[in-house]
C-alpha cells in the first residue's frame, strides 16, 4: 500500500482493516499474534481511536506497516493520487 496522512481518528479504523486485508491475514490471526481474542481485534478495528499508542504501534509491528511523524509541510503523505492529502481508493 501506499503512504497517507492521517489527519482525524476517525480514518484509522478503514486504513487498519485495509492494511490488514493487503497483508492477507484474517482477523484471527492477527489477533492470535496480538495476544487478544478475534472480538477484541475486531473491536479494535471499529474504535482504534480509542486504542492506546503501544498498542496500535504492536498491531502495526504485526502488520509490517511504519508509522511515520512529520510537519505537514515536509513532504508528501499521499495517496496513489499523489495529491497531499488525498483520500484513498478503496
């Protein structure tokens, strides 16, 4: 997948379970490699803006993807548009 911003907690619950799906692992087996139940996982994946950061940062660990900080200015975090700030395509 490609880069993009993150800009309200309202997006991480899509980007987490589209992340997961292109790393081709089911909610079990995600879970079971996160220690937690596949209800736990998929509760987590409804309201991961409630998830605390260690957490969300091992479930990103799991899923091979990099959580990136930067000034909005500094670059580009788009999508496969390359347009800054556009939406992704899914």
């Amino acid at each position: 997948m490609s880069e993009f911003a993150v800009r309200t907690s309202e997006q991480l619950p899509t980007l987490l379970q589209a992340f997961r799906k292109a790393s081709g692992m089911t909610q079990a087996e995600v879970a079971l490699r996160l220690g937690v139940t596949q209800q736990t996982l998929s509760a987590l994946e409804r309201n991961a803006d409630r998830v605390n950061a260690g957490r969300l940062l091992q479930l990103l660990g799991i899923l091979d993807v990099e959580m990136v900080l930067r000034n909005a200015g500094d670059g580009p975090a788009a999508a496969s548009t390359g347009e800054a700030g556009a939406e992704p395509a899914w």
